[in-house]
C-alpha cells in the first residue's frame, strides 16, 4: 500500500489544519495524506486532538486554518456546497447517533431520499443492500432501542455506506460496545478495507490495528509526533512520548 | 330532610327544565367544540411555525418570537380574549365573539407550545444533528426530518396538558357572549330560573373533555419510547 507521495493522488489531505477552541489550540498545523483504499489508524492520549481531527475533515468542526482536500476538492473553499461533499465523506460515531425514532431501514434511507432524492423503491432497495453488508439483512424493522450496539453500529456503518462515501471516517466506533459486541463491528471495518474502502480511524484497538492498518498515526498535543506501518509504531517507536503511549495502551489490553 | 333532597333536585336536575333547554346546551356544545378544534389546530400550527422558525432564523428572530412566547404566557387568556372582542372594532377591525376567542386562546396555545417544543428541539441530542449533517442533510433537513419529530414524542405530555388546560378556555367565551356551552347556560339559567341548565353544561363538559383527557393519556403512553 503507498504510504504519501507516490504517483497516487491522495484521497484525503490535510495541510496546515488549526483549530482552538476558545484560545486552546487543539490542532496546531497538521499535515496527513491518505491514499485511495488505505487504512489510517489514529492514536493518541485524550485531547490530544485526534476526534477534532477526525471532525474537521467533513467540517463538523469548522477548521480555523490549512486546507482539507477530499478526493481533489478544497472542502474548506467559499462557496463549496458542504452537503454535496458530505455524502463523499462517511462517518461513523462513538455513540452510533442511531435516530430512534426511525428502523434501521429508515434510518439508512433518510439521506438516500432526502439527499440524493431517490424515491422509495429504490432507496429502500439500496438501503437493504447496505444492511446486507454488514450482516443485518434480518433486523431492517428492528428500531435502535430493539438492537444491541454492535448491530446498531453496524447499521451506523450501513448509513454511511449507502452513500457510497469514498472515505469513512471511524471516531471510537467500539469505545462504547461491550467488549463481546466489539467483533462484529471489527469484522464489518475489516471487510470494507478488503473491499478497498478509505479508511481513517480513531480508535485504541491495538490488535485490529495491527492487523488491518496500512499506517498508524501517532498525535500528541495536538500535532502528529509519529506515523509509520504498525508494527514500527507498536515495536519500535523512535520518539519516546509513542513509547509510552504505546506501552500503556498494551497495558489495558 | 326529604324536603331538601327534593328541592335540590328540583333546583339541579329538574327534568322539565332539562328537556326545554337541552337543545340551547347542545347547540353551545357544538359551538365549544368548534372553536376548541380550530384553537387546537391554529395554537399547534403557529407553535409548531414558531419553534422550528426559531431553531432555523437568526438570532435576532428567536428574540421577536422569545418576546411574543413571553408576552402570551403571562396575559391571562381571558384578558387577551376581552381586549381582542372591545379593542379591536375601533381599529376596524370587526371581530366576532368566536373570532376573538379562537384568536386570544390560539395565541396563548401557540405561546405556550412554541416553549415546550423549543425545550424539546434543545434536548434532541447534538449527535443526533451531526449523524443527520454528516449525510449530507441541510439543517432544515436535519430539524425536519430528525430533531422535530424526537423533540415532539418526548414532549408529549407536557403538550397534551398544556392543550387540555387551554382548550378548557373556551368556557371565557361566554363573557363576551359567545353562545358556547357555559353562556348558553347561564342564559337559559336565568331565562328559566333554574340552574339546571348549568348542570347539563357540566355533563356536556365532560361530555367533551373527558374523552380528550383519556386520548391524551392514551397518546402519552402509546408514543412513550425509550431512547
């Protein structure tokens, strides 16, 4: 897998990103290029700026400086139309963000029909397709509170995909599952790098980590202090705040 | 004693008197339930208008809407009712005794439901927004499709109350001689003599609200979900 700058343009690319939050700077400068079908994992303490980051390559958080590229379009450009470039950018959250008040069906077709305009048929065709994916063909009536995490998250995955983003972005997608439900949206990520999807995530799953990402991106105080394939950064990181990060993340598991 | 139980039900449930001023009652009911509708449905629609207005113009807006929410919760309805029905003829603008009613309690509805689904849009969780944002839905998307429809089912007691409370006040009618219900009893009351008629106006209240009040409680627990 090319890491940065080969011929492969970059799917997404930050550069220079800044972000404070009343005077704290949560991002200062960041520079990350992730090419077409890579997986980035995105390590880091807490608060060191990895969820911002995470959000302001879809501007859920709005940048204050650098440049957000996805897929060739400066998304922080004037004038760019945020929910067209949007429906490129999947994302998937801690706390799965499910609409209750919707089924899983519902749930995956509301911007199939509201964004994309598609009528009903089709969308809910689509949508079943996306359910199928990640292995919930059965539970497309079944409302939120009926599922378990796993499966909601799964159906999280399933909305995001239906879009046919050519990134997801993955923000702690099992930091709130019980550890046996963790698996299964393991597995989903797992196939969807072998399907060639973007990937970038945020997450302390240091065994999936190992395994399924092409690079793994170390951030402390808001800056990347290190990146490399995983077994660099897990076995034999060269700056010391990565040492000890990694040692106690290997601690806890 | 006897004698006393038999004046009262000659004074309270006098079947004569009953049966001659039935059909004024039940002419004022149909009129209390006329105008209850239409409150119902003008407060629910410009509450409703308000809220989502307020959470979608800027700021200085959801200031003009706090200002009238504000203003219509502490008048009292029966106020707002007498000022509509005297003020408004010299202004020419001539308005009916239903008209000033349905208007003086549709506003305080609307008042009063704008508050309690602004409270509920505040408390649709900010995930909810960004999962609908982050598919590429616009905000009024996001408001229509996800927030209004979570902040409506957690509001619903509150809001079938509220309604009960203020539909009730089609009652207030009566002092600027609205023929509902209440004014046709009391008229038929002193035409008659007898208060009879007041307590065929407290069965046919029932009559009404009773109904309403156990559809409410059945809304309430038919769309209580748990998140």
């Amino acid at each position: 897998m090319p890491l940065t700058g080969g011929v492969v343009r970059p799917l997404l690319e930050l550069a220079g990103l800044r972000k404070s939050y009343g005077g704290l700077d949560v991002l200062k400068g960041v520079d990350l290029a992730v090419a077409p079908g890579e997986l980035v994992f995105v390590i880091g303490p807490s608060g060191s700026g990895k969820s911002t980051l995470l959000r302001c390559c879809n501007r859920l958080e709005e940048p204050d400086g650098g440049t957000v590229i996805v897929d060739g379009e400066n998304i922080l450009a004037s004038g760019v139309d945020l929910n067209r470039v949007r429906q490129k950018i999947g994302m998937v959250f801690q706390a799965f963000n499910l609409y209750p008040h919707m089924t899983a069906l519902g749930n995956v077709t509301l911007a199939l029909r509201k964004v994309q305009g598609m009528a009903r048929a089709p969308a809910e065709a689509k949508a079943r397709d996306a359910l199928a994916a990640v292995g919930l063909a059965d539970k497309q009536a079944a409302y939120p509170i009926q599922l378990s995490g796993g499966q909601q998250q799964r159906v999280a995955i399933a909305r995001a995909l239906a879009l046919e983003p050519k990134i997801v972005l993955f923000d702690e997608p099992t930091s709130a599952l019980d550890p046996e439900l963790v698996g299964s949206v393991l597995a989903v990520m797992r196939e969807l790098k072998a399907g060639g999807m973007t990937m970038v995530v945020v997450s302390h799953e240091l065994a999936f980590a190992r395994d399924a990402a092409d690079r793994v991106v170390f951030m402390d105080g808001g800056r990347i202090v290190e990146q490399g394939p995983p077994a660099a950064i897990f076995g034999s990181p060269r700056e010391a705040r990565t040492r000890d990060f990694v040692a106690k993340l290997a601690e806890r598991s | 004693m006897e004698d006393g139980w038999a004046r009262f039900v000659f004074a309270y449930l006098n079947p004569d008197v009953a049966a001659e001023w039935g059909p004024k009652i039940f002419e004022g009911a149909v009129i209390t339930i006329e105008l209850g509708l239409a409150t119902i449905a003008a407060g629910l629609f410009f509450g409703m208008a308000l809220a989502v207005l307020r959470a979608s113009a800027p700021r200085w807006v959801g200031r003009v809407i706090v200002a009238f929410v504000d203003v219509f919760r502490a008048w009292p309805p029966l106020v707002v009712i007498i000022v509509l029905f005297y003020a408004f003829p010299y202004v020419d603008l001539p308005m009916g005794a239903f008209t000033a009613t349905w208007l003086a309690l549709s506003l305080v509805l609307a008042a009063f439901a704008e508050e309690i689904w602004w409270a509920g849009l505040q408390s649709v969780p900010k995930g909810q927004w960004e999962a609908a944002r982050s598919t590429g839905l616009s905000h009024l998307q996001a408001l229509v499709w996800v927030a209004v429809p979570q902040a409506v089912r957690m509001t619903i007691p509150p809001l079938v109350n509220r309604t009960i409370a203020i539909v009730k006040g089609t009652a207030l009618g009566s002092v600027v001689a609205l023929p509902e219900i209440l004014g046709q009893a009391t008229s038929a009351s002193s035409l008659a003599g007898n208060p009879t008629p007041l307590t065929l106006a407290a069965l046919a209240y029932l009559a009404i609200f009773l109904p309403v009040v156990i559809l409410g409680r059945w809304i309430e627990t038919r769309f209580a979900w748990k998140r």
